[in-house]
C-alpha cells in the first residue's frame, strides 16, 4: 500500500502536513472548511483541487482553469506551486511482517499470551503479544 505524504509550505515558513491513504474516494484540497484537507494558505481558492489514488497512481486534479493539464500523475518528490505556498509530495510504503513476528513467540507449557490485532478500514495495522 502507497501512502501519500502531502506538505504545503507557504513563503512565510508555515508548514502542514498530511498522510493521505488509498481509500477510493476524492480527498478535496482547499481553503473551506468542508474541505478534507485544509490549506494553511489563505490565497487558495475554497476548492483548489482534488488528490485522488487511481489505478494504483495518485493524482492531483486542479480546478484552475488556466491550468495545461489538470489531471497530473504524482511522482515522488513532486512540487506544485500555488500562489503563495507549495505543494511537495512524497510515498512511503510501511511493510507488515507480522508472520515474523509470531513466529517469535515461545510458549512454555500451560503459560498463555494474549494477542492484540490492531486494524484501521479493514486493514491490518500490527499484532502485539504479551
């Protein structure tokens, strides 16, 4: 799984950062509060753009409609600059090995452990013995 690491910077040195999942819905960038994520630039149109994970690809669609091509193919490290901020991406993928660290488990007799499944959206986040 691809995550997303969105970070806008605005020239006077405020930053915000975000880690946006695959979900298969539209994440909404702008400055309205109905938007999902929330700009920290005030110069930013209420909707300024939707960021959405396609055919395991991020996309950033603009709704400027001076913009060439709204539709973008996010690449890691990318930059969008917007009127008074920036826009910088970045992918991180977290591995799960959980198998490896169940395989670790010694039992000793008639000694029980107590396994903790942490999932998030049907998800498996990690497994914790104790």
């Amino acid at each position: 799984m691809s995550t997303l690491k969105l970070i806008q910077t605005t020239n006077d040195g405020r930053v915000k950062t975000w880690k946006l999942t695959p979900t298969g819905e539209w994440i909404t960038f702008g400055c309205s509060r109905k938007a999902r994520l929330n700009s920290i630039d005030n110069s930013v149109p209420s909707f300024e753009s939707v960021i959405e994970y396609r055919n395991s690809e991020w996309h950033y669609i603009s709704f400027a409609t001076e913009s060439q091509n709204s539709d973008v193919l996010i690449e890691q490290g990318q930059v969008i600059s917007l009127q008074s901020s920036k826009l910088k991406f970045e992918f991180f993928t977290k591995k799960l090995d959980i198998l490896a660290s169940l395989n670790q488990i010694q039992s000793n007799g008639a000694v029980s452990k107590k396994i903790i499944i942490v999932t998030k959206n049907n998800k498996l986040m990690g497994v914790h013995v104790t």
